[in-house]
C-alpha cells in the first residue's frame, strides 16, 4: 500500500499516530482509539508498518474500535471475544479499564456498581 502524506490528514489518523506515539515512549500499555471505518486500511497500515500488536473491532456501520499496544494486553483483550464493549462483563471491563490505564479506584468503582446491576437483574428476571 503507497500513501503520501495527504492520505493521512484525516483527524482519525492524526490522533491515532499520536497515540501510536504515546504508546512507543511507554506512556500507555494499551491504547483503545475508536474511529472512522473508512481509514481503516490506513490505520492498518500504520500499525503493521511500525510493527504493532492490535486487534480491531467493528463497532458499527461506520465506526471501528482499534486496540493496540503490549502483546499480552492485546492477547487478553483478544481472549475476551469478538462482543461490543457494552457486552463485556464487570471482570472484563475492570480489567481492560486497569489495562487501559484508567484510576484504579474508579475502575473498582465501577466494577462494584456493574457487579450490583447484575445481581438486580438476575432477581427480576427470577420474580
């Protein structure tokens, strides 16, 4: 694939080679960068060009997820399967949210809070 630089003026793409940057002065583990569908053979190419771990996921019609980062981050992110971000379960979602780099203390927040909201969902779905 032959781009020139024009081809990468979108601000999907900028942020995502900043990111990208961010990532390779150790500042993040894992990056999650959601963008435009359409620049997604350009965001590939990036990432593959510079060697990156990553996995995309189709968020929907006109929007991709993008993980990348540490190779064990993204393995993990990987194990958890192909399913929307709102699908994930609260052991998941706190796990990609510490991975992520997000406060700890608001992930366990917000673990609780997830983990709270299945347990009154299981007993309405009982009664």
């Amino acid at each position: 694939m032959s781009c020139t630089c024009q081809d990468y003026r979108s601000a999907d793409l900028q942020i995502l080679m900043h990111h990208i940057y961010e990532y390779k002065k150790g500042i993040r583990n894992l990056v999650l960068h959601t963008m435009c569908h359409r620049d997604k053979d350009k965001a590939e190419h990036l990432l593959s060009q510079r060697g990156l771990d990553y996995s995309i996921r189709t968020v929907n019609e006109g929007k991709i997820n993008i993980f990348f980062g540490n190779p064990d981050c993204i393995r993990v992110v990987r194990s958890f399967g192909d399913k929307s971000l709102s699908d994930y379960t609260p052991e998941e979602d706190f796990i990609l949210g510490v991975m992520l780099g997000y406060d700890r203390n608001q992930q366990c927040l917000r673990y609780l809070d997830k983990k709270e909201g299945e347990k009154k969902n299981e007993l309405l779905s009982r009664a």
